[in-house]
C-alpha cells in the first residue's frame, strides 16, 4: 500500500531519530579564488579538478586547478586553440584518468569540434584531438548549429551532440558520435525525426553505461487556429528514440491518454531503460500525479508501469488558509478549483540494487517583472528565481508506488541565476540526503525543524543562514530534517549546486564561498577502505 508521507506527520513519527551520522568530514582553509567555479571533476578519492571562468567579456578565460586532500596543487589558465587557431569553450570532464577540455572551432566552412588532453602538470598533450565536424551551411550565426557533450554515469563512454538548425522549410539535422575512454568511436552518424522540427521538442538525451545513445522528444500538434505553442494545450505524444550507427529505433509513450510533464530517465547494465516523471490530463495545465516505465529496448517491451495520482491533501498540505479559503470560494461559484501542483522540474532518479527506484523533482520557475520610470521612460527588469518544495518518492520492484513525500522549502532569489538556491541530493545504506540552504528560524534550539506550517525563505544573511539536512527513509519515505551546519561555523556561504555526488569513490565534494574566497569539503559516504 502506498505511504503519503507529510511533513508536520514525518518530524513526529522521527523525534526519536539520533543526530545524523552524514558529516563534512574535512573543510579546506578560505582561500581566494581564482575565478568562478564552473563544475568540479573527481578523478580519485580525494583528487578533483576545479574548473573556472576568469575575468570578463574579451578578456575573459578557462582556468582549471588541481586538488588532493583539499590542498591545492596546481593552476593553470587554459589556452584554447585548436589546429593553431583561437577555439571556443564547450566543456570538460575526465576521460580515463586525464582530464580533458573540448572546443569548438569554425574553419574553412566547416564546424570543428575538438578534445584536448591534459597531463599532471595541466599541459597540453600534444595536439587537439579532432572528434567531429560538419560543413556549415550558412555563415548566419543562427544557423552554425551547437555542440552538446554527454557522458555515462561509470564514466566509460561518452557523446558529442551536434544540431543544424534548418533554414526555412528545411528540417533540423542532428549528428551524434559516441566514444569510450580509450577514444575509439563506438557508433555515429547522422538523423532526422519523422516530424517537422517546430512540432516537436527535444527533453533530454542520456548515454548509458553500454554505450547505448537515447533521445526524449515531445511531439505536438498544430492548434485548432493554427497558432503553434509547444504547451499543454497542444501536446500529442511522447518518443524515445535509441539511436545507432543503423538508425533509430522509435517507442512511443502512450500513457493512457495522459499527458507527460516532465521526466527523468536512467538505464542499468541489462539495456533496461527507467523512466520516471509527472503527467497531467491533457488540455489542462498542472500535474495530477506521478509514473513509472520500465522498458526493455532489444525486444521493445514493457516490464512495469505505474501511475500514481497525488491527493488533494498532498496537494494542498502546506497551503495557507488563506489559499484553501480562496479555493472554496471558487468552487462554490462552479469554478474549476482542483488543486494542482505546477512546474516541477524532475532532479534525478537513483536505481537500487533490488531493482527499486528512488527519485526526487523541485518546484522552480523564473518571474520576470518590467518596471517604467514614468518621468524618463527607461525600464527596469527583474528576474525573480524561485526554487521551492521537493517531492521524493520510490518505486518498488514490482513497479508500484511505495510513497512520495514533499520537503517544504522555499528559496526565492534576484538576478542571480539562482546561484546558491537548489539542493544536493545523493542514495546511501538506505536513506536519500538532500543539503540545502535554508533560514535558522526553522529551526528549534536542538537544530530540529520546528513548524512546518510556518515556514520561512531561505536566507544568505550572516545571523540566519544556515544549511539544512534532510534525511529520508527509503523503506518508509519517513523523514527527518535538522541543522547540517550554519553560516557561523562554516565562514562561508554553501553553494549546493556546485557540489559534486561521486558514487565512483563514495564523496560529495562541498563547496562555499565568501565574497571572491572559497572552501571545499568533503563528506564521505558508502563503505571506506
């Protein structure tokens, strides 16, 4: 049977629950940075690599440096060039053990996409190893096509992605090369959907840990007065699509008439593909509730799926009385007045090793507000970053819903991107720990969360920021939620987006700053030697 788990419910049923044994076993000293971080790179335990964008505009740059222990070895700056001309900045990872950065370049007609190799001293490896390229058809910009890079979860193989947008009555083209750790191209080639590229939308692309390259697409159809939007309104199906050196092979998402909102998907060893998400009623916005699929892509068959729809008291358990008025009213005038849940953005699915999945979304939408200066005319805009409520939720292996649960958060943010909103989630001996930032009014003086029906925004202030620790149980969705650390303690603000889950070595690598300084931790977790 499945468990509805909330919040006020869940911090009674875990007043017993001891404090959490998950820590930052180890913090860095504050240091200055040498420029914004962009992504962190775990090669080993304790060893990864720090990649960052220095100064602005034209005179802007990559800068990588490497870490051991939390204490810093080496920086570089990285020079980009490609076959001795200047390359543009597409990405790096770890390849091997080495890492490595990838660049664009548009030479004699063509569009170049290249991989450089760096050794322990971040030098050069010989030359830009070329991966792909295409003929450009157009010298108009929006017309050059991007390049997009994927890697699998084991780090053995990885993708380059290339879209040709299509000149007027002409089709999107795509081409795709995937390759393993050692540089040798397991499959390529180039495609087409079946479909007029403004009827459809691309939603993710995933390599698995075979090598194995998948495309999500949203289909729509032409609305009744022939205006295209690409919303609910007009949704028609959904696709995934395995594509290979011979081609592509199609599944349609048919679920029953519903709608898919968004969508998450893994695959394990056995070419068995997970997808999880949000679906709706078709023509109407709002999600009704959750789905599961499990398809098995060499015979193209369904092994499970589920649906589960959330209650109205899942729904509207941390509304206002205000808001629950509000929606009375509405009913009793014959309105539409079923509460609903709006854009949630799927984070991540985990697979367990009984074959169950674990998986997380967040509320987050951008509000963008326009102001006038009536005496000069001159306009102001806003951009408002909201990242709010989680749900977390498990599939059983029989492909039923266990529970889902909501963690009520709010993060609100100005011009910012959102940058220290968002949480850091990770699976470990049968519990899923987010990290937050949140506001220490939340909690009580034990570090416990105290009253859910009065929650506050999450804050960077000195006195009140502090960063939350969830900590669910994967067998009942129960969960406790305390003080991780604060503001005080740490000198620094956490920035959760930034930190890096390596289940390859068993760390979470941690990362704050405080004004142009920097620190890293790291929390261990799963078995150490």
């Amino acid at each position: 049977m499945l468990k509805t788990t909330f919040g006020l419910i869940a911090i009674t049923l875990l007043s017993f629950t001891s404090q959490a044994q998950i820590t930052v076993s180890e913090w860095s000293e504050l240091e200055k940075s040498p420029g914004r971080l962009l992504n962190l790179l775990p090669r080993d335990a304790n060893d990864f690599f720090a990649l960052r964008r220095t100064g602005r505009g034209i005179f802007g740059g990559i800068a990588v440096s490497s870490h051991k222990n939390l204490e810093t070895q080496l920086k570089e700056k990285i020079s980009l060039r490609a076959n001795n001309s200047p390359a543009n900045f597409e990405g790096s990872t770890i390849v091997g053990d080495h890492f490595v950065v990838f660049m664009s370049d548009k030479q004699e007609g063509r569009n170049n996409f290249f991989m450089q190799e760096y050794g322990e001293d971040l030098e050069p490896i010989g030359n830009a190893f070329e991966l792909a390229s295409y003929e450009l058809e157009s010298k108009r910009a929006r017309f050059a096509g991007t390049f997009s890079l994927y890697q699998s979860e084991n780090r053995n193989f990885f993708s380059v992605v290339w879209t040709i947008p299509g000149r007027k009555d002409e089709e999107t083209k795509y081409g795709y090369k995937v390759f393993d750790a050692d540089l040798q191209e397991v499959s390529g080639g180039t495609y087409e959907f079946p479909f007029e590229s403004k009827y459809c939308r691309i939603n993710t692309m995933h390599l698995s840990n075979t090598g194995d390259f998948f495309t999500v697409v949203t289909e729509y159809q032409e609305s009744e007065d022939k205006k295209l939007f690409k919303n609910y309104a007009n949704y028609k199906t959904m696709h995934i699509y395995h594509i290979n050196s011979d081609g592509m092979e199609d599944v349609e998402i048919n679920l029953e008439g519903k709608r898919v909102e968004a969508l998450n998907i893994n695959s394990d060893n056995n070419r068995q593909f997970i997808l999880t998400g949000t679906y709706g009623e078709r023509k109407k916005a709002g999600i009704k509730g959750l789905f599961y699929m499990k398809l098995d892509f060499k015979s193209q068959e369904i092994l499970a799926e589920g649906f589960e729809e959330f209650s109205d008291d899942f729904i509207t358990q941390d509304w206002s009385d205000r808001q629950k008025k509000k929606n009375a009213k509405k009913k009793a005038r014959g309105k539409d007045a079923e509460p609903k849940l709006y854009e949630y953005v799927m984070r991540d699915i985990h697979i367990l090793e009984d074959g169950s999945v674990v998986g997380s979304m967040e509320q987050f939408y951008i509000r963008v507000v326009t102001t006038r200066d009536p005496r000069t005319g001159a306009t102001t805009t806003t951009y408002y970053y909201y990242y709010n409520d989680v749900i977390a939720f498990k599939v059983g292996a029989d492909g039923g819903f266990d529970w889902h649960t909501k963690i009520d958060k709010y993060q609100v943010s100005t011009n910012d991107g959102g940058y220290f909103s968002s949480y850091e989630r990770f699976v470990d001996d049968g519990k899923m720990y987010m990290i937050f930032n949140d506001n220490s009014m939340n909690y009580d003086e034990s570090g416990n969360f105290s009253d859910p029906e009065k929650l506050r925004a999450a804050t960077l202030s000195k006195r009140k920021n502090t960063v939350a620790l969830v900590e669910v149980d994967l067998e009942s969705g129960e969960f406790s939620r305390k003080m991780f650390f604060d503001r005080s303690e740490l000198g620094a603000i956490a920035v959760p987006k930034l930190f890096n889950v390596d289940y390859n070595n068993g760390e979470v690598l941690v990362y704050a700053v405080k004004g142009t300084k920097e620190k890293f931790g790291i929390i261990e977790f799963g078995e150490q030697d």
